[in-house]
C-alpha cells in the first residue's frame, strides 16, 4: 500500500462520520499542506457517496490550519444523489474546530473520451533537467517533498527568477504510487506559490478557497503542472492552475483565492 | 426601489432562516435563471454575516431548477466569523427540497485599492452599437431581459457567429440601479453561454456548479463581460469569464462547470 493511501485511511464511524490521522508527513512547516488535508474529505465523500469515484467539481474553504499528527472528523452531507452525479458537503473537524468545508460534486470519469476543446501543456524540459523543489529559500522544512517528487522548470525554480507569475514542473508520488483524480486534488496545491515568481519570496500565501475541477482520469506517471496569476488586489489573490497527465491529456484546472502577506515565512 | 432590490427582498424568520418568493420576473425560459437564485442566498448571508458585505469568494452548486412565482427559504450556517473575512453556507429551499447549496467568503472591499496585476477589458464597441440580447433564436421567452440589458457585441449575438466559445458585451440593469457587488454575481450568470459562439444552438447547457471572485465594488454604470471556453469533453463544459465596470477596473472572474446537452431548448 502506498504513503498516500495509508496515510489518508478513513474509518466509518457507526454515526456516519469518518476518523483518521492528519499524518505530519504531509507538512508544510508545522502546518499539514492544504491538497492533503483536502484529499480526506474528498475520500470520505467517496466513501458517502459510492458509485461516484471522480470528484468532478471540489470547492474547499480553509478556516484553520489542520493540526499535524493530530486526529481528524469528517461530517459529510448528502445533497444530492443522482445517476450521473452526486453533490455532499463535508466538514473536516479537529480539536473541535471546523479546519476545512468542502462542496463537491463526484462523478465517473470511467468512458475514455476525445476532448472537443482542451488546453495544451506548456513546453517543458524534461524532469531530470528540471530542478527538485526544496524548501530552502523559505528556510521551512517541508515534509511533503519525502512524498512528492516536485521538479521546477529551471527558469522557475527560484524565487523572483521567473520575472513573472508563474510556477511550473513535473510532479509525482516518490513511492510510485500512480496517480488518480483523488490525488490530482493534492497535486493541484503542491507547487509554490506562482506569485513568487514575479514577487520573489513573500512570507505567507494563505489560501481561502481552492476550486478544483478534474476533467478525466490522469494516465500513470509523472503529471505536468502550470499555475499562474494575473490578479492581485489589496492583497488578495487569484492563482489558476491546470495538470496534464504523462499522455498530454488535460486533467486538471484549479483556481485559488490566497492572502498575500509579507511577514513570517509560512505557505 | 429597484425592481432588483424589491425581488430579492428576504424576511427573517424567528429560526433563523430567511424567505420571500422567487420572481418570475427573472425567468430563462420557465426556469428562474441561477444568477438571480444565488443573488437570494447571498443576500441571506449577507444579513446573517452582518460587517461583511462583499461577497469575495462563492461557490454554488446547482441541485434542482427553481420554481418561479414559488416562496423560498435560505437557511445560513456561519462557519467562521473572522475580523477580514466570515464564511458561510447558504441552502435555498423550495417545496422542501434543496435547490442550490452555496459555500462564500464575505467580506469588505471598501478600501479603494490599486491592482498589483490585473486583467484587461477586450475592446468592445459602445453599447448602441451592439445587439441586445434576445431569446429568439432558442425560442424562449427570456423575462430576465425586461430586468437586465444585455447588449453583445455585433459579432458575437447570433449563435455560430463568433467562430469560436466567446461571448461578450455590455450589461446594466434596465431600471438605472447602479451595480454593486451582490449584482455582479447575478450579472456573471446573464449572458448566453460561450459555447454558442463555437457549437452554435446546442440546446440545454445547465450549471452544475458555478464561482464568482469578486474583486472590487463596481463604479455606476455599464459593466463589460466576457466569457470563453476553451475545456470541454464528454459533454462536461467549464466556460471562464470576467466582468469590468464603466472605469474600466476588473470586478469579477468566474468559472463554471456545465453540462452541454442537444435537445430540448434551454439554457
């Protein structure tokens, strides 16, 4: 079994709610990484809601930071059940506290299907050619990269080098674990954030609310990422991302709503 | 008072909740159009969230159609009261089954501010020399258009014309209301889907989910949209678009995912 599976086990609980560890592997700093936190509701929507694999549409609103090493609750809700999709919400609590609330919607992804209109992966070298993310710069260990192998696009790697808002490279699970749509969720907030690109290094990137949007099932591989923003107002936010698999095929598009807080260096 | 104002009217109840009746005033067809219905549920968090006027960050996720000339009620659950922000759930139910859940981040854009990066409008002729929009050549009668004027641009109002999924134009409300941040959502769910432009009539394309990033508060005035697809497979659709004021500053970006289906026209 995988990192990732083990470390984002659920059990149901007999009132139907989810229990498991929020495993401090999965660390930015102190803090446990967005995607991943993200990825254990998602699991228990799966979970709620079976028949419907993919999660088509996932919107999620950080409220508090998650507590590494620390138990984790899933309330889930079921909004909708139907025959091509199901909606539900799920509260993600610790220590009492509402950390996460996601609204999503899961489908199938399971018909291979020809793209009428898509978006194209960017140019990129290949991955040994591109530079391991290490979270030197920020001086702020990150826990995540024994998990997840993050190459940058060498002229990106660097914060303030890109001389623009944009952040792109390889990414994969370093067990080899391959991916899904489940983990598409938490590779779609695993890159630094695109605006130190432009900015250099800024302190603190909180997010708000992260949407994702899976558009088909990622072939096996490495996945190909590119996030960018083009809007920052009174120091608000907004990154879009997309992911393609290792076949070209788009998999991913993402927006999030961040702070921008210069101070201390958190992500 | 503006017909807007008027028919979104709410009224506390002693639970908590808030009710008043879905107008048919804003009606696509026989369906009250999803803008308007999530301009209900925002207001609703808007009173319940009190300080924290603006919405900044709104998903919704569109369970059922409406029911126009119908009462409803929003139920609202604060999930976090913060000094910047306050963040919320909203559920809209008619005849006791839930239309639309909405997940939304509140809170206040009063400060003028300077963009660090921003979008540009595209260029667009003036609005007399654009085409209103009409629901002709769906066939449907289209209410909303006694309450919004939509004006798109000459090459882009008749389905199949624009060559590619790109809708744009001008849109204010016909009573003279100036817009505001409430409105923008409303506005950002007004204009026919992009992928006419592309596909030509395609029938129904209804919202499975829909978020509006709201920037700004708009200045009086015309306010500009654009909107563009560029993702669709397996007849699931996410169309992008934005929304600038008369002073030509970006109030809102959107996005939303939609399911294109041939048949029966409506939107």
């Amino acid at each position: 079994m995988s990192d990732f599976d083990t470390e984002t086990r659920l059990e149901a609980q007999p009132d139907g709610g989810y229990s498991g560890i929020v495993h401090p592997s999965w660390n930015i700093g102190d803090n446990p990484n967005g995607g991943y936190l993200l990825t254990l509701a998602v699991a228990a929507l799966q979970r709620a809601m079976p028949g419907h694999a993919d999660p088509l549409s996932v919107t999620v609103h950080f409220l508090r930071p998650g507590l590494a090493g620390k138990p984790f609750r899933v309330d889930v809700q079921v909004l909708r059940q139907g025959r091509t999709l199901s909606t539900g919400r799920a509260t993600l609590v610790q220590d009492g506290k509402t950390c996460l609330e996601v609204l999503a919607a899961l489908g199938d992804l399971d018909r291979p299907a020809e793209p009428v209109m898509s978006l194209q992966p960017p140019p990129m070298p290949p991955p040994e050619q591109c530079v391991s993310r290490s979270g030197g710069e920020q001086g702020l260990p990150l826990p995540l990269l024994d998990r997840l192998d993050i190459r940058l696009h060498p002229g990106q790697a660097r914060a303030g080098a890109a001389g623009e808002a944009m952040v792109s490279g390889w990414i994969r699970f370093h067990d080899g674990r391959p991916p899904d749509t489940l983990a598409s969720l938490l590779f779609a907030d695993a890159f630094p954030p695109a605006v130190f690109g432009l900015l250099g290094m800024v302190g603190w990137v909180p997010t708000i609310e992260l949407t994702v949007h899976v558009r088909r099932r990622p072939s096996p591989g490495w996945m190909l990422g590119r996030f960018t923003a083009n809007d920052l107002i009174d120091g608000r936010l907004i990154e879009d991302g997309a992911l393609w698999d290792s076949a070209g095929n788009l998999v991913v598009q993402c927006r999030q709503l961040s702070l921008v807080r210069q101070g201390e260096p958190k992500e």
